[in-house]
C-alpha cells in the first residue's frame, strides 16, 4: 500500500475472534456478519466488557490475527498484507488510539505527541501546543507522562493520535477518563481533524462514548 | 540524541558493551597478529628457489660400499617406483633422464679459456617453474637453455677459482656469456656444437638440467640407441613436505631426499603453530560474537514493549533496528580499529630483526581477514537486531 494510497471502506466479513468459534453465537451486530465502514461516516461500536472490542481493534490496526473470516481494506484482504504495508498503513490510513494508550511514561507529553508528528505529517511544536491547549493541558506539556493523572495522559493521547493522516481513526473508548466538558472538546476535535481529511470515524463505548452527532451504532 | 535512541537505548549497560569490545579486541588482535606473523616468517622459508616448488622433493637411492665395489650404479627399480607412487603423500612422481653420450663445455672468462667433461640432466617439464624465461627448445636449434646447481658456481667460485688463480663468476655474468657444449657420441661418430645459455641456478636441484626436449632430441641424434637403465633420481610432488611420514619411507627404502629438509620441517611448524594461533583466536572472536549477541537480545528484550509501540505508531522497522544496529557496528569497528593498531604496534618492533634474516611480508592480507571476520560478526547480528524487532512487532506481552 503505496503513501498516496486511499483507503475508502473496511469491510469485516464474517469475521470472528477465533476465542469465539466454540461459544454460542451471541446477538452481535458486528461478529460473523457483514459490516462495512466507509470514508466520512461516524461509527460507535457499543460493547459489553469482555465482547472482542479491543479484539476488533487490534485486528483492524493489524495487531493481532487471532480470527476468522475476512477484513477487507477496500479489495485487498488484511491478512496478505506485508509487515511493511502495516507500518505504512499505520502512518498514512489508519489512526489508532488503543485503550491503554501506549504512552511513553518517561518522555513529556509534548516529546510523547512528536514521535508521531514528526512521523507522520510535519506538525511542529506550535500546532501541538494549541491543541493542547485547547484540552487544557498545555501546561503539562513538558512534564513526563507517567507522572501525569490518566485523563490527562488519554488528552495527550488523543491529540497524538489526530498528529498523522489517516482515512479512519480508530478510537477504542476514547473519553473513558474524561469529565463531560473534555468529552465534548475532544469530540469536537476529532471532527474537525476527520472532516478536514475527509475520514470515517471508529469509536468504541461500553457506557461512556465519545460525544458526536449522528453516530451509526452497532452492537457488538 | 534524538528521541528514539533515548528511548531504545535505555537499558543499555556499558559494561556489557565494554565487554565485547574487549574480548572481541582480543580475539581479532590474535587472529590478525598471528596471520600477520606468519605472513612476515613465511618468506624466511619460501625464499628459496623460484624454479622448483617447495613442495617437490628430489630423492636419490644411497649410495652404498657395494655399489662401488661391483659398480653398479643405485638406481630405482620399476617397483620402487610404483611403491613410491603408491604412499598416500605423493601426488606425482617424475624421472630424471640422463644423456647417452659425451659432453664438455667450455667457456672464455677474462680472458682465459676453461674446458670441462659435463653432463646434462632434464626433468619433465610439469616439474619446472620458469614460465616465460626462455626455458623453450625446439628440436634442431643451436641455442640450449640450462639451468644449474647454485653449488656448482660456489664450488668454482670459492673452491677453484681462488686456488687456480681464476675469476670469480657472478650469476648475472654466468647468465650473459655463452657455454659452448661439445656433444659427442660414445663412438665418437657424430658430433654437435650447441650455445648454452644458463637461465638461472637452483638451490635445489643439483644437477646440469636441460629441458626435456633437448634430451629426448640429442638422445636420438647422439645417443647409442641401446636400452637405458632405470632413472637414478627422481622427482616427487608432495603434499605436504613436512609430513612425518616421508622421513622413515625413505629411510626404509634406502633413499635420501636432497636439500634442506629442515626449512620444510621448520615451515610445517610454523604452518602447525599458526593454525593453532588462528584458531585460538577465531575460538575468542566466535564467543565474543555470541557476547554481543546476548547483550543485544537482552537489550532488546528488555526495551520490547517500546520497539512494540514505536511499531505501533508506525515507524518503519529499519528505524527501529538502527539504533541497535548502529552500535553494533560502532562497537565492532572500534574493536577492529584497536585490534588492527595493536597488532601494527607489534609488529613494528619484530619487523627489524626479522627482516635481518629474510623475513617480512606484506601488510594487507591480515588486517583484510580481520576486517571480513569483523563484518562477518556485524552482519549475523544486524541480521539477529531485525529478526527481534520483527518478533515485537505483532503482540506485546
């Protein structure tokens, strides 16, 4: 998958942890059914704890391939896709905000954010610094992540995580340490990044989602 | 430092490091040292005769009371020949071949003339090394190379020159004037006027040697035609010319190998004594190797989760490996550079008495066989640093 490279659905097609294949089949939406996601749409992926949410995450950023059935990135399936193709598909089509983070404690949260920008699209310290400040951690900037609360340290992973182009952004229960007030800023950022890339959004929830309009549900 | 070599190289233990670097030193000094050594006493050994290999040996049967007294000469019987061809240390055994009829040489030197019964020896020419010297003869010419015994010269030169009140011949001039040979049939009917012409005088082979076309042409103009007694000496290519085996064979048999065998014995010691060196120090470098090798894999292991969420944001894999990689190859040169400039140190201070006795060869060969072992190390584990970078990069613990 080349850099100019668009991706323009993610389809699961009959797809199922393969933890699953022994167990009941449940009344999942998602799980051995056809889904597609498209570029531009708003998704909420509703979980109860323990139904694969990170699973599916983690299949789709090409973490994991414990599983059954097909993932598609427009024709071409997930499962031929080169350890090089991933690593250039996690900087130009997918971005991901997995649940624990993955935060290095021991660099500041502004050196946290530009490991990625300087990666992936160029933004320097400036832009990041504003969109810190619009979560309202710019004065943590320069501390070390580790010694920072857990919702400040999922704000600096959110704005990390809008550092990059992407088709999709995949958030797996973004705001699930955040107060209403930072739920709705960061909902708002999101959308403004997504729409300015024209891209589809992913979030996950199991009770606390991420505050968009409009958002398609589905149950998995 | 940038951001991702602070990262991945936290953990890192310079000590560890500064372990390999010291024993991969260590064994690279010995390999490099001890093929450098070797490379530089070689020559002492090798310098001997440019026109027969050392590894050729030139054996005789001894000449016994009994030969003299009923005049038989000692010659080889066909059979041991053949038991000679058959000991597993000859590769190929060749006959020397003698002249049927008379020869006398002359020569004008100051001058004065000097005049000499002779005789002429050949070899098959597969035994000789004098590609492109002039060592050619076609059947027919007047022109006949010749190679000589260095101790002939000698002889002339500080035995009877000096006593007959004669000038000293020096090789260079030897190699200038004309030998003029007679050649005279044992019934002294058919006679020959040639021009030799010395091409060079030989440490080893004691004889008057012609090249064999020479021999097997004049045979047939000159010679009495009659059947020819078994060779009296022979030529044999071995394949090792200190092997321990060849001394009591000849013994057994009664024959004797000219030349200096101790240069052979003292050159298979040194090639015995270098392969243990080598060895030694190969043994050093390959556990070394594995030294590197476990820092790095402990290093990595204990940095796995970051290589693992470095990979997650999407850095190529080659960009994570090269801080790793990187030190690698630092650490490995810098034990080189210090190996190669040890070893250069060393040899400064035998080169001078050693080149006293002949000694001294060239500087490339080991310095190179180091750097090639050296690479050799950076490539398995650069090769190892991608194969964990790429077991981080699907599941972390």
């Amino acid at each position: 998958m080349s850099e100019t490279n668009r991706i323009g659905s993610i389809r699961l097609s009959g797809m199922l942890p393969k933890v699953f294949v022994n167990e009941p089949a449940g009344d999942s939406q998602v799980w051995k059914s056809d889904v597609e996601f498209r570029r531009g749409e708003h998704w909420l992926i509703e979980a109860a704890s323990g139904a694969g949410k990170s699973s599916l995450c983690a299949y789709i950023y090409g973490t994991r391939t414990d599983y059954v059935g097909h993932l598609m990135f427009d024709s071409r399936d997930a499962a031929s896709l080169s350890v090089d193709e991933w690593q250039s598909l996690r900087r130009t089509n997918i971005a991901y905000l997995p649940q624990e983070l993955a935060l290095f404690p021991e660099l500041t949260a502004l050196e946290n954010v530009r490991l990625k920008a300087c990666l992936a699209d160029g933004r320097g310290d400036d832009a990041i610094l504003a969109m810190m400040r619009e979560l309202g951690i710019d004065s943590r900037a320069d501390y070390p992540v580790g010694r920072m609360s857990i919702g400040q340290q999922q704000r600096v992973a959110i704005i990390r995580t809008l550092c990059q182009p992407f088709d999709f952004i995949l958030l797996d229960e973004p705001v699930s340490h955040l107060d209403e007030t930072n739920n709705r800023i960061a909902a708002s950022m999101i959308l403004r990044e997504a729409e300015r890339q024209g891209a589809g959004i992913i979030t996950t929830s199991v009770g606390n989602p991420l505050l968009i309009d409009n958002l398609r549900r589905v149950r998995l | 430092m940038s951001l991702i070599n602070r990262l991945l190289r936290k953990n890192m233990s310079p000590a560890r490091i500064a372990g390999f670097v010291l024993s991969n030193f260590i064994g690279l000094a010995i390999v490099v040292a001890g093929l450098q050594f070797f490379q530089d006493v070689r020559s002492i050994y090798t310098d001997e005769d440019s026109f027969i290999r050392k590894d050729f040996l030139v054996v005789n049967k001894k000449v016994t009371s009994a030969n003299t007294v009923d005049g038989r000469p000692a010659l080889f019987t066909p059979g041991e020949i053949a038991g000679l061809e058959s000991q597993p240390w000859v590769r190929k055994v060749g006959r020397f071949s003698t002249v049927d009829y008379r020869v006398s040489a002359s020569v004008e030197a100051g001058g004065r003339g000097m005049s000499t019964s002779m005789f002429f020896e050949s070899i098959p020419s597969e035994f000789i090394d004098v590609a492109g010297s002039g060592w050619e003869y076609r059947p027919g010419s007047l022109e006949v190379p010749v190679i000589m015994s260095k101790d002939y010269l000698t002889l002339y030169n500080f035995g009877f020159a000096s006593s007959a009140g004669l000038p000293q011949l020096s090789e260079q001039f030897m190699g200038g004037i004309p030998l003029r040979l007679r050649i005279t049939s044992d019934d002294g009917m058919r006679r020959g006027e040639f021009a030799g012409r010395v091409v060079g005088f030989s440490n080893r082979l004691n004889t008057i040697l012609v090249p064999e076309e020479f021999m097997e042409w004049s045979n047939r103009e000159f010679g009495s035609g009659g059947s020819r007694p078994g060779p009296s000496r022979l030529i044999v290519d071995v394949s090792s010319p200190g092997d321990v085996a060849i001394a009591p064979y000849l013994e057994e048999h009664g024959m004797e190998a000219a030349g200096d065998k101790r240069a052979s014995q003292a050159s298979f010691l040194l090639n015995v004594v270098t392969g243990v060196i080598l060895a030694v120090g190969v043994v050093i470098t390959v556990l070394s190797f594995f030294i590197l090798l476990l820092s790095v894999s402990i290093l990595m292991e204990k940095n796995r989760d970051k290589i693992h969420t470095l990979l997650m944001l999407g850095y190529p894999l080659g960009r994570v490996a090269s801080p790793y990689r990187k030190m690698i190859l630092w650490s490995c040169l810098g034990a080189y550079v210090l190996a190669v400039a040890v070893v250069y140190c060393f040899r400064l201070s035998y080169l001078h008495e050693l080149e006293g006795l002949g000694g001294g060869g060239e500087w490339w060969l080991a310095p190179t066989v180091g750097l090639l072992l050296t690479l050799a190390v950076v490539a398995l584990n650069v090769v190892a640093v991608g194969r964990r970078v790429r077991a981080a990069w699907r599941v972390s613990r």
